[in-house]
C-alpha cells in the first residue's frame, strides 16, 4: 500500500512538470522576447533537422527564391519557406517609399576612352587620378533601416558570376537582395494583400516518396 502511495505521488509530480513545461512553451509562443531558438522550434516544422542546420537550409532556399524567382523543393519545406517569404514581401511593401534622396559628392577615378584608368605622377609615384561627382542616393528614414536590418537577418549574400568569365573574381557582382525587395517586389506587391507565392506539384521523389513542388512568385 505505502508503495502505492508514493507510486501515485511520483505521478503527480511528473504531471506537474508536464504541464510547468508546456506552460513554459506557450509563454515562448505567446511572447518573441523569448528564446530565439525555443520560437522556431515552435513555429516551424523539424524537417528531419537540427535546429541550426534547418534554419541554413530555409534560410538558403527563402534567398534562393527571391533571387531566382522560384525554386523546386519538397513540399514540406515549401510550406515552411512561404511562411517566411510572405512577412518579408509584406514589409518590403510597406516600407518601399519610406526614403528621402540627398545629394552626396564622391571621388571616382577618371578612365579614358578605352575604359581604362588614367594615371598621374604625385611626389615621383604614378597613382590614379580621381575626380569628384556630385550624386543622388537614397537614404532610409528610421523604419526602413529597421526593416532592412530585419531582412539582413534572413537573407544570405548573393555573388553574380558571368558565364563567360567565371573564373575572373573582377568580374564577379555582389547582388542586394534587399534593394531587389524594397525596388522590385515592394511595388510589384504593394496592391496585393498576401499570397504572393504558389505551390505547383510535379511529382514524388524516388527513394522516399517526398512530393517534389515548384514555389514560385506570382
């Protein structure tokens, strides 16, 4: 009898941590300031990943995305990816003209007919010769910064190598995806109140049956 007593009361304990803990999970859910990695854990699907490696992956295919226009993943992961894609288009949108444009002067070397730069003697040295411009550039007001921080957060840098000289780090171009979102997608979008992508099936995959899709932007 006395062994039962205290088997029912390790019971009890054991269903009052339970519960402590999916307390403590609903509070993350309810409140960002929690645990970063708590937050995902709850609003994300595991993907067959750890925690890290799910965060790279849907962060390098949500880059992919907007870079490429659409990309083909399983199913599963498309879901994922529309759940992060969408809130950033949204944001893109409302802050695509939340800059003013002010006129800064900059040194640029001075090149001659052939594209290349022109050289000038300075204390028995050749250097370039630089020439100042005046230029128009747009500067975020406070809530456009913050949003672009944001997005920095998600998105991975993009290196644009030519074809034809792929070899040539020279030629290489740095692309600025979130220019491309506050430029491009912000005003594509900004009438459109969500369902910005769409999922079309082209099958299952051999070895585990996962269904392949196309997400694209609409």
């Amino acid at each position: 009898m006395d062994g039962a007593i205290m088997h029912h009361g390790n019971n009890n304990k054991h269903h009052k941590n339970k519960t402590k803990a999916h307390f403590v999970m609903y509070q993350c859910r309810r409140n960002p300031a929690n645990e970063k990695g708590i937050i995902i854990m709850a609003m994300y699907r595991k993907l067959g990943k750890a925690t890290k490696p799910r965060r790279a992956l849907l962060r390098n295919q949500v880059t992919a995305l907007l870079y490429n226009g659409k990309i083909v993943t399983t199913e599963a992961r498309a879901k994922e990816i529309k759940k992060i894609v969408e809130p950033m288009i949204t944001l893109a949108a409302k802050e695509k003209d939340n800059f003013e444009t002010v006129t800064v002067e900059a040194k640029v070397p001075e090149k001659d007919k052939d594209g290349r730069r022109v050289k000038e003697v300075v204390d028995g040295k050749k250097v370039t010769k630089f020439t100042t411009v005046k230029k128009e550039i747009k500067k975020d007001m406070p809530s456009r910064m913050h949003a672009r921080r944001q997005l920095l957060k998600t998105l991975y840098p993009v290196v644009e190598v030519p074809t034809e000289n792929a070899g040539r780090k020279k030629n290489t171009k740095n692309v600025d995806l979130v220019a491309k979102l506050f430029d491009e997608y912000g005003p594509k979008y900004a009438d459109r109140k969500g369902g910005y992508t769409r999922m079309i099936k082209i099958g299952q995959r051999k070895g585990d049956a996962a269904m392949m899709v196309v997400l694209e932007l609409v």
